[in-house]
C-alpha cells in the first residue's frame, strides 16, 4: 500500500472509532478552517527588528541561543514565513511588531512610524491572503533603558511612547481596513522593578492615564480591536510589573477593550485554560499569546501539553472560536528557528483538532448525571483515541507533510537558504 493509501486507510479507521464514541471526524477537521493563528513574526530573528541602530532586546525578555540562519533583512524574513506557511494546514495571520517595518535604511524613530513603513508587509499579506495583526515595541530603545515606557514618570519618555501607541494604532486600523479583516493591536509594556517598589500605585495611576490617552481615538471593530496584555514579572523586574493581570482585566473591561492572555505570565500553577470562560463573560474578546513556559516565562517552543490542551479544549467546548484571537509567543535560537515555528504552530493545531474530537456533549451528560468515574475514564481513554490518523489525513487533504515529512523540507531549506545566510 503507497503512502497516500495508508493515510486514507487510516483515516477510515479512525473515523469509525470516534463515531462509535458519538465524534464526526470529518466535522471535527471542517471546524479547524475556522482555526487562524497568528504567526509572530519575531521568531525568525530572535526579536531583533529592522531598525537602523542595533541594539539589544531589553525589557525583561531574552531569546537564548544562537543558532545559525536567523533572518537578517525583510526579505529574508518573508521567504521564511512562506516557508512557514507552506508547512502548516489552513488559513494562518501574520503578527507583526513595530520594530519591523520596511524603513528602507532610513533612521524612522518609533514616534515617527507611519502606514507607508508598513505598506510593503500590507502588501505582501494580501497577496498570502492572509489578515494581520500588529504590536507596539515599548522595548529594545533607549527611552526604555530605565524600565518605565507608558508608566514613565519622567514626562517626555511617558509621551514618547504614548506617540509611539497611538500611532500603531492608526496603522492597525488601516491594516485591518486594506486586508479586510480587524487588526488585533497588542499592547505589552515591560514596566516594572528589580526591587521592591514604594511608588506601584503611582505608576499605575500613569500607566491608566497613558493607555487613556492612547486609546482616545476611536476605530471601527472592522479595522482594529485593541488588547493589553498582562504578566506577572519579567527578567530584572522580579518584584513588580505595572501593568499585571488585575490593572488589565479590570482596564479592560472598563475600556471595552481585549484582553491577551499569555500562559508563560501567570504564576507556573495557574492556567489560562481556566481563565477564559471567567473573562468572556465580562469582556467580547480575548487575545491568546500561546507559548510555553518552563519554570519561568521562557518562551519555549510549544508543544502538545497539558496546559495548551487545556487551553484548545475550552475554546472549542464552548464555540468560542469567534471571541478568541489565538497568537503564538515564543523565541527560540537554540534550534533551527524555523523548525521550532512549525513544530510550535502544528502542536498548537492539534491542540485544536484534539479538542474538536471530544464528545463534549456526552461529557457534560456524564457530569451533570454525577458519573465522574465515568467522566475520567472517558477523558482518559480519548488520549489514546487514534488521532494521529486524522491529523494526518487533514494534513493529507491541505496539501501540506504528513506527520514527520516535514522535517526533511525544514533540513532541506537549513541546507538550501539558512546555511547560507
Ligand atoms: C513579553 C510578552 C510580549 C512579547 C512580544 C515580543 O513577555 O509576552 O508579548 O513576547 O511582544
Ligand atoms: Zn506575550
């Protein structure tokens, strides 16, 4: 039997067990076309952006490694998202940082950044049919270097960043505008202290006055939807961050505004999974930075775990995929950068397609029936239900490598593209 045969083969047999359980696998992989996840563009180059002055990645987030073949230049960079993009099934968006705009050589300051910095990246995602989302820099800059942005109590950094926000937002409105498809504009800022703090509420007093001031134009839903993103420390910033998950959730919802949850920003024991169906029944949206955090928030790769699952399970129990923006956030230059995107983005799609082929219908009747034995043993024998078959069939039916194929493509663009960089 070709490999072709055997998939398909697989595929019916997998299709039967999981109906004899009440699934439809072939509902489960339609439900995934409405899956998109947002590509962070920083894991190509380890957050380094395309400013003209060099400098170091700062604000308490460190990608570790050195790994050879990042991208250096736009086009590189391009080349190896569609190398991406041509490795993982259904319709992905791109997410784009500031700091990585087309400024031609030209020295731009992020208080200067406009839509023509961005064109080109509009451009591109259109012809990928592709929507985009975009993301301040309030890092990696000296009016940075003390550690406040938003919050700074020195004036003119506060309203240097300020500028910098309000004009990522006029340029996420026209993203959202020229792709037809709402921009999702993230605001995260490293603000925070090594040490304890006397002064935490005057700072947050400045970081609401900021976001205020930032937030004073209003843009259609079509075009944008805004999101602040909270965490609980950062590297050298141990003992507080301004904007943690209370300021934001509560920011939030008093703003009509999303909030982004990132699961390496929440202490180690806690779970975003469990978060999600508290916020949604006080904000519209949510924004997810899907990463994973070993011991602290240190942006591994992720992979299929408890914690993702979790995560993947209550947004589809719930038909939440309309409320939940899902982004990746991680930075690995340990390994081959692109190896870790899509090993990353298909452990997050599988999550999903995993989370489709549940029963939840009859889960939740077990619940309510008080049959917890039931219930465990049911969520228990799922995991070894053969959903590696549909996996790959759905693989199979987007044209992209089945199962481990895409390991040679990766070694093959290492050798053809990356070495020679
Ligand atoms: C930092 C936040 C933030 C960044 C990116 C680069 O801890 O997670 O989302 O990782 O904006
Ligand atoms: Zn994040």
């Amino acid at each position: 039997m070709n490999k072709i045969e055997l998939i398909k083969k697989a595929y019916e047999i997998a299709k039967e067990q999981y109906a004899a359980i009440g699934v439809n696998t072939d509902a489960a992989i339609l439900k995934m076309k409405d899956v998109n996840i947002s590509l962070h563009c920083w894991q190509t180059d380890d957050v380094a952006g395309f400013e003209t002055a060099d400098g170091e990645l700062s604000g308490g987030i460190q990608a570790t490694g050195n790994y050879p073949g990042k991208s250096t230049t736009i086009e590189q960079m391009r080349a190896d998202l569609e190398k991406v993009l041509s490795l993982l099934p259904g319709k992905q968006r791109l997410n784009l940082h500031a700091i990585y705009g087309d400024f031609k050589g030209e020295k731009v300051d992020r208080d200067e950044i406009e839509v023509k910095h961005f064109q080109s990246w509009i451009d591109w995602c259109n012809k990928q049919e592709i929507g985009m989302d975009f993301n301040a820099t309030c890092f990696s800059h000296d009016r940075a270097a003390n550690g406040y942005t938003l919050s700074s109590k020195n004036e003119k950094n506060r309203k240097f960043w300020v500028e910098h926000v309000k004009r990522c937002r006029a340029i996420s409105a026209e993203i959202g505008k020229q792709l037809e498809s709402p921009c999702v504009h993230n605001i995260w800022i490293p603000d925070g202290s090594k040490d304890t703090p006397v002064d935490r509420n005057g700072y947050r007093a400045l970081l609401k006055k900021s976001l205020n001031e930032t937030l004073e134009t209003k843009y259609p839903k079509e075009h944008m939807k805004d999101a602040v993103e909270s965490k609980l420390f950062g590297i050298g910033l141990e003992s507080m961050t301004v904007g943690s998950h209370d300021f934001y959730l509560g920011y939030a919802i008093k703003n009509d505004i999303l909030i982004c949850l990132d699961n390496g920003h929440f202490h180690p024991t806690e779970q975003v999974g469990d978060k999600i169906s508290s916020v949604l029944h006080f904000i519209d949206e949510v924004l997810l930075h899907v990463t994973r955090p070993v011991r602290w928030d240190s942006d591994h790769v992720v992979t299929l775990n408890e914690d993702v699952q979790l995560i993947a399970s209550e947004v589809m129990r719930n038909n939440f995929l309309d409320r939940v923006n899902i982004g990746l956030d991680f930075f690995d230059a340990s390994i081959n950068r692109i190896g870790a995107y899509v090993v990353g983005t298909r452990a997050a799609q599988k999550a999903f397609l995993i989370a489709a082929l549940e029963p939840t219908k009859e889960l939740i009747q077990l619940e309510e029936a008080g049959k917890y034995f039931e219930r465990l043993a049911m969520l228990e024998e799922l995991k070894t239900k053969p959903f590696g078959a549909v996996w790959n069939y759905y693989c199979l039916q987007e044209g992209v490598p089945v199962g481990e194929d895409y390991i040679g493509k990766i070694q093959q663009y290492e050798n053809d593209v990356l070495n020679k960089r």
